[in-house]
C-alpha cells in the first residue's frame, strides 16, 4: 500500500535534511514496519507539521505509527513519553531511534480537546498539568537553554520577517528572556507546545496529551502555550482568564507565567501562520 504524504509536511523542504528526510520515507515506513511488526497500514493523519503520523495495527491492536523529522524540539520525545507512561499522556509502544520511529497508542474516540466545546476545557487542561509536571532533568533540553536560543534570533527574526510588530514587543520578549533565566527555580517536564489540538479524547483515560516537544524547567512555563492558544478564545478576557485560573488552581507564579508567554509567544510568532493573533495575545498581557 502505498502512503500518500500531507502536502502539510512539505515545507519541511526549505530546512537542511528536509527533502533528505522526505525522499526516505518510503524507506523509513518500509523499515518501521518491519521493525514494530506492524501488520497494517491506513493513510497519514493530516495534522502533523514536523513528522508522519500513520494509524496501523499490531498484533490485531490499533496503534499509532510515528516517523519524525528529527531536530531540537522533538528528539526527546519518546523520553517524555517515557517519562510520563501513559499518566496524562499517550503511551509509548516502541521505539526506533535510528528511525527517528515511535509506535504509539491509539486514541479513541480521538475527538480534538480544541473542537470539544461542551467540556470544560481549562479544566482538562489544567488536570492533565497537575499529572504531567514532573520532576526532571536530562536528557532532556533545559528551557534556558531554550529561551537563550530564542533571546539570540529573536530580533533577526523580527527583521527578517519584515518588521510584522511594533519593536516594544520584540524588546520586551528580549528582556524578559535575559530576566526570567536567572532565577533558578524547581525542574519539571513541561510540554512547550500544549495547545487543544495536541489534546485527544481517549477511553483510557478522558484526555491524553499528544507532541509534547519537551523541555525541562520553571514550571510557571506550562502555562505559556495554553494562554496563547486562541482555539479557546481570542479576547483579552479570555487570555487573561486562563492565565489567572491556571496560574491559581496549579498554584504557580503568575508574573512569571505572564511573562513567559509573551516571550515565548513572541519567539514562536515570525514564522507562525497566525503571527498578529499571537502580537494580540502579548499586547493583552502587557
């Protein structure tokens, strides 16, 4: 059977190894298959940005079949998972690292935490935190690493994105970088890109999280991605009402919360589809 690739991935090709790692995935899915013993194969998902994701089955299981491109946010990946064993999060089945492959559990019903509007969705959220924020430490990225990386390309990519935000915005990202990583704090396992798209519905537990692009550090970070994520309303009111209901019910630090949004907001918006939505969020949080 042949797998047809989302034309979602393609843009995979203006980084280096991207076409590399697109022109090997027959090869790779061919390998994997043998590798896990997967017995059958449907058509890729159409969410992915950065890795194949095939449903398949095992052993007369349904699984999940996960080829990555591998780069700085998603090589730990299989780690957190690990880490977590099913506590909030998807299983992990299997791994290949020399595949940059992941057998994954399959979520059913598998209904987006972003299209369910008759839960609370906060709520889950903040639950499925209170499981996922656990101590760590290597192998993971450390997020001031992280956040050092994105204070050193954060003015050139505003520039090379042609100037999208008034550069107050860019500036106060910048310092709020420096400022934040210099305070040692406790180390947990955040998920930097906890969104409603990267939440499934499940019958093991209600919700697992999915794509976790681990980092490990000051847990007021967790909140950073939920607080921006417009998918559950795109108002000042509403950007601040998850910050001071999260921030509460998981007892962190506010003004840190606040400011680690708008700085990784800021550091993920130039090459986002939704830049100027993301330029609201930090302009509501001033």
């Amino acid at each position: 059977m042949r797998v047809k690739v989302p034309d979602r991935l393609f843009w995979l090709e203006r980084l280096e190894g991207g076409r590399a790692w697109l022109d090997s995935l027959p090869d790779l899915i061919s390998r994997a298959r043998e590798r896990f013993q997967i017995s059958a194969l449907g058509q890729p998902f159409e969410g992915g940005n950065v890795s194949l994701v095939i449903p398949a089955e095992r052993n007369g299981e349904e699984v999940v079949l996960k080829l990555q491109f591998v780069h700085r946010e998603t090589r730990f990946e299989a780690d957190a998972l690990s880490r977590w064993d099913g506590n909030g999060a998807i299983r992990l089945l299997d791994h290949a690292p020399e595949l940059g492959a992941l057998l994954l559990e399959r979520c059913r019903p598998g209904q987006l935490l972003a299209e369910s509007e008759d839960v609370d969705q906060i709520g889950v959220l903040s639950n499925l935190l209170k499981k996922l924020l656990v101590p760590a430490d290597q192998p993971f990225t450390n997020l001031a690493d992280e956040a050092a990386h994105w204070r050193a390309s954060i003015r050139s990519d505003w520039e090379k994105a042609g100037k999208p935000c008034d550069t107050y915005l860019v500036d106060l990202a910048f310092d709020a970088l420096g400022e934040l990583t210099k305070d040692e704090t406790g180390k947990v396992l955040l998920h930097q890109d906890l969104h409603g798209h990267n939440v499934l519905s499940a019958n093991r537990e209600p919700w697992l999280v999915i794509d976790p692009k681990p980092l490990v550090g000051d847990p007021a970070f967790a909140l950073s991605p939920i607080v921006r994520s417009f998918e559950f309303g795109h108002s000042k009111r509403d950007a601040l009402y998850r910050l001071d209901r999260l921030s509460e019910e998981l007892e962190l630090d506010r003004e840190r919360a606040r400011l680690w949004t708008i700085a990784q907001t800021m550091a993920w918006a130039f090459e986002s589809d939704f830049s100027h939505r993301h330029f609201e969020t930090s302009l509501w949080l001033l």
